[in-house]
C-alpha cells in the first residue's frame, strides 16, 4: 500500500477527556502511594510493600495504561486498491479490504457500547468494528459474508474517496 496515492487518510487518537480522567486515576493513586511511603515514610497499610515492589507496581498499572491509550491510534488510508486500516500498536500491518473484497459500503451511525461493547477493536452482532470516538463510520459488507465498521470523524469524505474508485 502506497499512501502517496491515497485518495483519503484519516488518523483517530482517544482524546476524550473522560477516558484520560478514568485512566489517571490509577497514576495519581500510585503517586500518593509513593509520596507517602517513600518520601514521607509512612508505610502503607499493614504489610507494606518493599519500595521497589511499589515503584514496579506503579509502572506496569500506573504508566502501563496511560502509555497504552497514548499510543493507540487508528489510521484510515483508501486508495485506488482498496481501503486499508491499522489500529496501532496492535496491528503492524495495514488490514485490508481491496475493492474486489467490498460488496457494499455505507455510512451508517452506531452505538460503541450498545453495537460493540465499546471502542477500539471490537465483535459485536453487527460484524467486527474499528472504532476510536463518536457513533459515525462506514459500514463494509464484504464478500465472504461478514460486516466491518469502521470509524470515521468524516464519513462524507470517506464515502466519496471509497465510491469514486470502488
């Protein structure tokens, strides 16, 4: 896949100001676990943990999923081959759906939890879902019977990019 010949490219971070407030909780709890023991040294609780435990503690579930959520993006890129996505850092390379593969194709408006279950990449009664924000995306039937959903903060340039070489 050649993204200078892209007809379309789109890339979606989770920047939702209530995911980032669910996923500081953790850090923020780490960090006034740490103060406290280490800087003020009052331990925490009755069998506190040794420092090194707590600092390794902190980073796996404190940074862990702040770096995770930093990190996910996913990158939508038609060309006049087909449509192709990565939803990083789970995907290191581009998936597919070349134009011979797509019977079908529509904007259509979901519900993350109620359709999927959530955001990012996801199964649900409507097929699979490659979703980061919001209830607006393209719809795919494919050739081998199953539907995809792909997320899109601008479905109608989405749709003219797939339908003008599709």
């Amino acid at each position: 896949m050649n993204q200078q010949d892209s007809l379309y490219t789109e890339s979606q971070r989770f920047d939702q100001w209530w995911i980032w407030g669910i996923v500081l909780i953790a850090p923020l709890v780490f960090c006034w676990l740490i103060y406290r023991q280490i800087i003020l040294g009052l331990e925490v609780g009755d069998n506190p943990l040794p420092d090194l435990v707590l600092f390794a503690i902190a980073l796996v579930l404190g940074v862990g999923p702040v770096a995770l959520i930093y990190a996910c993006r996913l990158d939508t890129v038609v060309t006049g081959d087909g449509l192709f996505i990565r939803f990083r850092p789970f995907h290191r390379r581009w998936v597919e759906f070349l134009h011979p593969d797509v019977l079908e194709v529509e904007a259509a408006t979901y519900s993350g939890l109620r359709d999927y279950g959530g955001w990012g990449i996801r199964y649900g009664a409507r097929g699979k879902a490659y979703t980061v924000r919001g209830d607006q995306g393209v719809m795919l039937r494919l050739s081998d019977g199953k539907n995809c959903m792909i997320g899109s903060q601008n479905v109608e340039s989405f749709m003219c990019a797939m339908l003008r070489d599709g």
